[in-house]
C-alpha cells in the first residue's frame, strides 16, 4: 500500500494561499511599477538553463548550490540560482542586433539548494534590472535609484533600508596598499563576503588557509575599519587616493545620489564585497537599519561576464531583490495586516429560485467593473454572510424571495456593516 503523501511542499519550496499572494502582489506591483518608471523594458526566459553557463568553479557559494540534472537526452541541465548569467547568454546571442546601452527587467523564479536560514528558502523570486552597455557611473545611479523608488512604493523610508556601496576596485586598490597582492584578491573577497556569517576567527582561518602571512590578515581587518571615503582617501595617500577612478566613481555615485534625491538611503561601506565572482567595480547591497535581516537586494557592477561566456566586452550593472527579506521586513515594520485584501462583492442567494437574479446581478456588476465573487449554491444567509466575512470581499449582497420580488436589494460593507439599496434590474 502506498504510503501517506506529505501535505507539505518539497524542503525549502513555497506554497503561496491567497493571504500570501496579496503580500506577494504588493512586493511584484512595487517591482514591476519601479522599473517601469525608470525605463527598463521587460525580458524573460525559461527557469531551466544550461549547467555549463550557470557553473562557475570560483568557490563561490551560489555555484554549489546550483540544482541541476540530466534529462533523458543526457543533457546536464539546471534550475537558475539566479538570472545574470541567462541574461548575459541573450545579449550575447543578439549583440549584434541590440542598440546598447540596453536596461532590462525581470522578475524571475530561483532555485538554491541552500541551508535553510531566516529569509534564505531554496526557491524565491528575484527582481532583477541590469543596464548593459554603459561605463559610466550613472547606470549605478539608476539601477540603485529604482531599488529605493521600489522600496518606497512598498512604504518603507530611507529610516527604515540602507544601501551599503563600496567598490571592489577601490578594495583592490587598497589591499594593493597594504601588500596584499593581486593574485590573492579574490580569496580575500571571497572570505571577507563571509563577514556576519561567521567569526573573525574563521575568517581570519580562510586567510591563512589561503596563504595570507599574520601581519597581512591584521591589515585586512585594519583596512575593514575604514568608515568613510575620507579614510580610504588617507590611507591611500593623495597620490594614489587622486589618480584612483574607483575612487572617484564612488564619489560621483554618492553626489548623483544627491542630485537624483535618494542618497539619504546610501551609505559607504567597505565591507561590502558580494559572494558572487563576477563583480568588478562598484558592489552595493541594502539592509535593514535595524540590522535584524539578511540582506534585502544586492548588486554591482560586472564588466567581464560577456566576455567570460563568449560575448564581445560590455560593461554592466545590476541588481538583484529578492522578495523573502522584503516580505519579513514589510511585516515587521508596516504590520501583518498593513495589505486590505479586501476588494469587490460577494452575491449570494437563498433558494434555487433566486438563481438566475443572482446570477443576473453578478453580470451587471462584472460588466461595470466589479469584481465578485458569486456564490454557486443556494446557502442560508448565514452561512453566507460567515464565508462572505471571511473571504476577500469588501461587500455582499444575498438575494431572498423578498428581494427578487420586491426588485430590490442590500448591499452590505462588510466592514463597517453599513447597508445600501440597489435594484436588481
Ligand atoms: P545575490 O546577492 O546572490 O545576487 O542575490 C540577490 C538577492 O536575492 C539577495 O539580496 C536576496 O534578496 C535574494 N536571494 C538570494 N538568494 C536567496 C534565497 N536563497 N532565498 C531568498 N532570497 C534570496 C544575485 O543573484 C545577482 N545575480 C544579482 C545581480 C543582478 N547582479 C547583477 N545583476
């Protein structure tokens, strides 16, 4: 005998009720009207990608946590941890035919096979907006722009989110400084993204273990408290700090910020490195001013991904917002019931008599625009008025003999229990 099927969904993947889904809807409409907005046109693509384009082999988590599997053709294929990549294989599959810069953006469905933590499931849908095709720093600025502008539409402000830029040029730069050299950099990053994760101690072990000599570690964690771009500018030195364009490209993002009118939600930190390989210059990512979340969405900019996959050199620059994190943040500081699900009418009607005027009134309501939610049985009017109350209606109406004859009816505000009269023809 087979045995009982679990109701629960597979580890790590999302069921979405209707009470989920009115979340689900306010996060996806603040998204989508954000990048709308700002110009950025939308794409999509199948969940299921190639492994060879998602596997990257530079230690880097997300590579590790790639779902994937053959399919009865032999091909190794995966489910996406994540969309640059599939965005980076359309470009360069109409490279020629693009008129860049190009800002594109999707909201798509991701899979991680990760430890299951607060705010990280093994399925989540991540908005993404990415411009391709532009050096310049003002493509920060707007990819950043439109992540605040989404945030802010949720209802959230600048006291509530943070979004922590650094550069991992200038890091470069700085870790050059100190004797830290290039070929160990990207060890280095790759221990420094596992900041808050884990202890010092650890990290400090990962150095080792990595080939950095005791007095460097004591110097990336020195350069790790540098707090402001006026710091970095001191310890590079004036030489350096002036010719240094990570440097100044930090300084015209945090000023086009201003202009723009968000750097309020801005922040330099150096800590901020991103786990993900592909990063070459600007790195961002935002978070809870109360610090109680993971990180809400990150970023950075990756001129190198084109040509790692077989694409002519094009600069890039995006994001990536998951809507987990949001979702918590959302009801921490808005509340649980800060989305009125409530909208249209609920018409039900006592006997199979009354059937057709039901039906009748549910017609010309949706013709005007309602939205309801007829009832296809006969029920008493209590039981009605129970599932009317608890279902997603703002209002109802119940249909009687008396109604049907009379012409007329009560439509009820479930809210406030206030009646008005309609006709019913
Ligand atoms: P990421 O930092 O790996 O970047 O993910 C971006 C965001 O997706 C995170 O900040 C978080 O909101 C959400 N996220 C990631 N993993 C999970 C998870 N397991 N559960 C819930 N939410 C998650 C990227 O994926 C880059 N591809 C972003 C990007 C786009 N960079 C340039 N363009």
């Amino acid at each position: 005998m087979a045995g009982q099927i679990s109701f629960e969904a597979p580890r790590g993947m999302r069921d979405f009720y209707p009470s989920d889904m009115v979340w689900r809807n306010k996060v996806f409409d603040a998204f989508r009207a954000a990048g709308e907005a700002a110009g950025f046109q939308p794409y999509d693509s199948c969940v299921v990608e190639s492994y060879d384009l998602l596997a990257r082999k530079a230690g880097e988590e997300v590579g590790e946590q790639i779902y994937h599997f053959f399919d009865k053709s032999e091909r190794h294929i995966a489910l996406r941890p994540e969309m640059t990549p599939t965005l980076a294989r359309m470009v360069a599959q109409k490279q020629k035919e693009l008129s860049f810069p190009i800002k594109w953006t999707t909201i798509a469905q991701c899979f991680r096979y990760e430890r299951m933590t607060k705010g990280r499931k093994r399925e989540h849908y991540q908005w993404n907006i990415d411009i391709v095709g532009e050096d310049s720093v003002l493509a920060e600025v707007e990819v950043i722009g439109a992540a605040c502008d989404a945030l802010r539409r949720m209802g959230l402000s600048s006291a509530d989110f943070k979004v922590h830029v650094s550069s991992r040029r200038l890091l470069g730069e700085v870790l050059e400084r100190s004797g830290v050299p290039a070929e160990k950099h990207s060890q280095v990053f790759l221990a420094l993204d596992k900041r808050g994760k884990m202890p010092d101690s650890e990290i400090s072990a990962m150095l080792a273990d990595g080939g950095l000599a005791s007095d460097l570690i004591a110097k990336v964690f020195e350069i790790l408290s540098l707090s402001d771009i006026q710091a970095v500018r001191a310890y590079l030195g004036e030489e350096l700090a002036s010719s240094s364009k990570a440097l100044a490209d930090l300084a015209e993002l945090f000023s086009l910020a201003e202009i723009a009118g968000f750097a309020d939600c801005l922040m330099f930190d150096i800590g901020v490195i991103r786990g993900l390989s592909y990063y070459t210059g600007i790195v961002f990512e935002c978070f809870d001013t109360k610090g109680e979340f993971r990180a809400v969405f990150g970023g950075g900019r990756y001129d190198n991904l084109l040509t790692t996959i077989g694409g002519e050199p094009t600069g890039a620059v995006g994001l990536g917002f998951g809507d987990v994190v949001v979702t918590e943040l959302l009801k921490a500081r808005l509340g649980e019931n800060a989305v009125s699900s409530r909208k249209g009418v609920a018409v039900g009607f006592m006997m199979d008599e009354q059937r057709s005027a039901a039906v009748k009134l549910a017609s010309r309501l949706r013709a005007e625009g309602e939205v309801v939610d007829l009832s296809l049985r006969a029920q008493k009017p209590k039981k009605f008025f129970s599932r009317a109350d608890s279902s997603l209606a703002a209002k109802a109406v119940f249909l009687g003999p008396d109604d049907v004859e009379s012409g007329f009816a009560k439509v009820k505000d479930l809210e406030t229990r206030e009646e008005v009269r309609i006709c019913l023809t």
